[in-house]
C-alpha cells in the first residue's frame, strides 16, 4: 500500500510542477536496475556483460 501511495504522490508532483523530463530518467534506471538484477541471477549473464 504504501509503494502505491508513493508512486502516486510522484506522479502527482511531476503533474504539479511540471517536471516531465524525470520520467525518462526514472524509466532509464528502472531498466539498468532491471538488468543488474537479471545479468547477476542468470545463466544469460555473460552475454549481458558487454552490455555494461
């Protein structure tokens, strides 16, 4: 519940003060993160590796 409330209260700032540019910034390291996590679990990692 309270992810729920955070997410929205982020959105609800880049709403009220226009700030539009962080929601490439945020989806970016969401992604890298995803990938860390990924590359680090998984037998794909060493194709992954070159990645970074």
């Amino acid at each position: 519940m309270a992810n729920q409330s955070l997410i929205r209260e982020f959105f609800s700032f880049i709403k009220h003060e226009k700030k539009w540019w962080m929601i490439p910034l945020v989806v970016v390291l969401l992604v890298v993160g995803f990938l860390i996590v990924f590359a680090s679990s998984s037998p794909l990692a060493p194709f992954l590796y070159p990645l970074f």
